[in-house]
C-alpha cells in the first residue's frame, strides 16, 4: 500500500469518525454535567458526617469517571463495526473503566476505614478500645486495598489477547510458579502474616508509646508491611512487621499511660535524708505534671564515696513523666547547692607521714 493510499485511507476513517466522534464527545459532556448537577444536590441535601456522605466525599472523583466510562462504552456499542480502530479505541475504553472502577473500589474501601473510626472516636475512658479499633481497622483496610488493586491489575491485564492465552499456561505451570513465587515473595508474606498477626492480638495501636532498640517513639501509622514510629525528637523510624513478631520490645502504654520514673542523687553520707523527703514534697505538690500517686524517697545504695538516694514519682503519660523528673532533678540539685553545699560527693584522702628510713 503506498502513501498515497494510506492517507487517503487515513482521511476516510476520519470522515466516518466525525459524527461518532461528535455524539460520544456530548454523552461525555453532558453526563459529566448531569452528575456534577445530581452531586451538588446530594452534598446540598445530606451533612458532611453522614456515613454515606463519608464515602462519597471519598470517591466522587473516581466516581464521576466511572459513569463517563459507562456512558462511552454503551455508546461506542452502537456504533457501525466498520468504523476505522473502532475496535482498539473500544478496548481502551474498556481498560480504563477498569482502572477507574478499581480506583472508586480503593476509595471506598480508605472510606470504610474513615467511617469506623469516626464511629468509634476516642472518649474519656475508652481511649484503649478506640486505639484498638482504629489499628485493625487501619490494616484491614490495607490489605483489602491491595486485594482490590492485584484484582483490578488482573482484569485490566486480561483484557489483552496475549496474556489470555498465556493465562492457560501459567495455570498448567501453576505448582511449580507457585513455589517459585513463593520463595520470591518470602519477605512481603511474612510481613503480612505479621501484620494479620499483630491486628488480630493487638501488642501495639496507634499512638502507643514504644521503646524500640533504644528509642522512645510513638506509633504513628501501622502499613500492610512496616510501622511507623514517631521517635521523640520527630524523627521516623520504620520498622518491619515482622521485626516485633521476632523482637522483644516495651510498651509503655499498654494498659494505661500512667508511668513511674526514678531520678538519681548521689550525695556524700553526711548528707540527712528527711530534708531531702521534705523537699521532694513540696517539689512534687507544686508541679502540674504529678499525678499524686507515687512519691517515695529511698537510699539505694551505699558506694566506697557516697551514697544513692533514689526518687521515685509518676506522671499520667511519658512525655509528663520526663518532664516531672527533669523538673524534680533539677530543683533538688538546686536544693542541695543551696542549703547543703559540704554534702555533695567528695572524694577522701588521708595523708599518712611515712618514718625516716
């Protein structure tokens, strides 16, 4: 076929597409403009709150292309089959209602997850169960995300002639792939297996206080296969699921946030041990980060040089409990500087005179 032919052709097939191309171009249009209409009388009549409004705040994009893709396929099914690429312009179409769909299925399942959280919001004396609710809640949906997403890139890749017919010989070859795969894939089940795991016995939820391999960090966000911990100073530490299946790690706020810290005095033995009760007292009564549970002032131990006077305290959470033992460590350096200055650690020595040889 020369040139000539091919353009001749070419400007054919463009004259038939011109009416089609016109009247799919308005369905487009005007069913955009009918859904965009039909969405503003939804938002206009329902609150923002609502659990269906949730979910199509969450997918109305996706949506809205969704029913665009709908429309065209129905009306590219009414056109002549002798229309020039008809047939790959329909394929197209196809594949990205695909795309689209699966899009609007990922949105709505995110939306599920937002729902059951906002149904179950963290309340006076109920912050464990909402915690507890919202870490399953938030893997779950994770995983179903990504069931929804390997499907979706299934069908789309099905669509294509070629991979149909590899379909049949990978299913004949399915045992040995599956080992194979298997093995390949090791790493990314065990994290999810982990993850399944750690929802269902619940070790850790979100906003827990951690100390993990030396940090003390906050759970942050818990993914299909790592967690994410927000350590004290703002920096984020991801960690594998599997990690704390194989790990022992603190939890500090398992069952409450209530914590009990010590702070450390090493004072000389002269040094009487009421006025430092007296004035971890007072301390303690003056500060807003005690929670009026414990205070004990204890001598721990006796050294060759001084002696440790251990303070022990507790505060409602960690971030309390730190600052309350800095607070309290500090106002009894103060304390000792001022009024007890001959009874700081010392060392001792004793000069002995040696005869005259």
């Amino acid at each position: 076929m020369t040139d000539f032919e091919t353009l001749n052709m070419l400007k054919a097939g463009l004259e038939d597409w011109l009416r089609p191309g016109i009247t799919a171009l308005l369905s487009l249009v005007f069913t955009f403009l009918i859904y965009e209409g039909v969405l503003a009388i939804i938002k206009r009549l329902t609150r923002s709150k609502t659990v269906p409004r949730l979910f199509l705040d969450a997918s109305e994009t996706a949506l809205g292309i969704v029913i665009s893709l709908l429309v065209l396929n129905g009306v590219l099914e009414t056109f002549s089959p002798d229309l020039l690429w008809l047939n790959h312009i329909q394929h197209a179409a196809t594949l990205f209602l695909i795309i689209a769909v699966t899009w609007a299925l990922v949105r709505c399942t995110s939306a599920i997850g937002n729902v059951i959280v906002a149904m179950n919001p963290v309340l006076e004396g109920q912050w464990k169960r909402a915690r507890k609710v919202e870490t399953q809640t938030r893997f779950l949906v994770r995983i179903l995300n990504i069931l929804v997403i390997i499907l979706g890139l299934g069908a789309a890749l099905m669509t294509f002639e070629p991979v149909q017919h590899l379909g049949g010989s990978l299913l004949a070859s399915a045992g040995v792939g599956g080992i194979i795969l298997g093995f390949a894939a090791k790493p990314v089940l065990s994290n999810l297996l982990a993850g399944m795991q750690i929802a269902l016995t619940q070790p850790f939820r979100i906003d827990d206080v951690l100390h993990v391999q030396g940090e003390w960090c906050w759970v942050e966000e818990v993914t299909a296969t790592y967690v994410v911990l927000r350590v004290w100073d703002l920096r984020r530490l991801v960690v594998p699921l599997q990690w704390f299946i194989e790990n022992p790690f603190q939890n500090w706020s398992r069952n409450d946030t209530e914590l009990t810290g010590p702070v450390f005095l090493h004072v000389d033995y002269s040094m009487p041990i009421e006025p430092l009760r007296t004035e971890y007292d007072r301390l303690l009564r003056q500060s807003p980060q005690w929670n009026g549970n414990t205070a004990t002032v204890q001598v721990t131990d006796a050294g060759d040089t001084n002696m440790e006077v251990r303070l022990l305290m507790s505060a409602k959470d960690s971030s309390g409990l730190w600052d309350l033992r800095c607070a309290i460590r500090e106002g009894m350096i103060t304390f000792i500087q001022e009024q007890f200055p001959d009874q700081l650690p010392r060392v001792r020595a004793r000069l002995v005179d040696q005869p005259d040889q």
